[in-house]
C-alpha cells in the first residue's frame, strides 16, 4: 500500500467522522403533528434567512463533506487499479 493510498484512506476516515457529529447536531426536520394540522407551512422570520441559520451552514458543510468522499473514493479506486498494472 503506498502512501498516497494511506493518506487517502485517512482522509475518508476523518471525513465520514465530521459528517457523523455534523449530521447529530443538526435539528430534526419532522413537525410531526404540527404540519399535519397546520399545512405545514410556517411562515416566519427565519424562512427568509434561512440560508444563514446554523441548519443551513451544517447542510453545507454535509455536502461539502459528502462531496469530497465521493471524489476522495474514486481517486484511491483509480489509484489502487493502476497499481495492480
């Protein structure tokens, strides 16, 4: 095993770690019996800045996290498939 392979391997390991404890500190998105009375739709302050509120940058760091094991993973595939050539 090279060392790029470690180092990748290191990077998914602590990637899928944030994405563990970023995805336990985010609120749960069910209403429950609230949407069902009410629709569902709550009109408020934070609807209009919701791309600001701690959810929004906890989703975005998600994705970003997501997004860089998915390339993370296919890299160290092709790494590993041209070292057995």
């Amino acid at each position: 095993m090279g060392t790029l392979e470690i180092v990748a391997g290191a990077v998914l390991i602590l990637c899928s770690i944030i994405i563990i404890l970023v995805v336990l500190a985010q609120d749960s998105k069910d209403d429950g019996l609230t949407s069902a009375i009410g629709g569902g739709y709550n009109e408020s302050f934070y609807e209009g800045n919701k791309s600001r509120t701690k959810d929004a940058k906890l989703s975005r760091f998600t994705k970003i996290a997501a997004t860089l094991i998915f390339i993370v993973t296919l890299a160290l595939n092709v790494i590993a498939n041209l070292s057995l050539e």
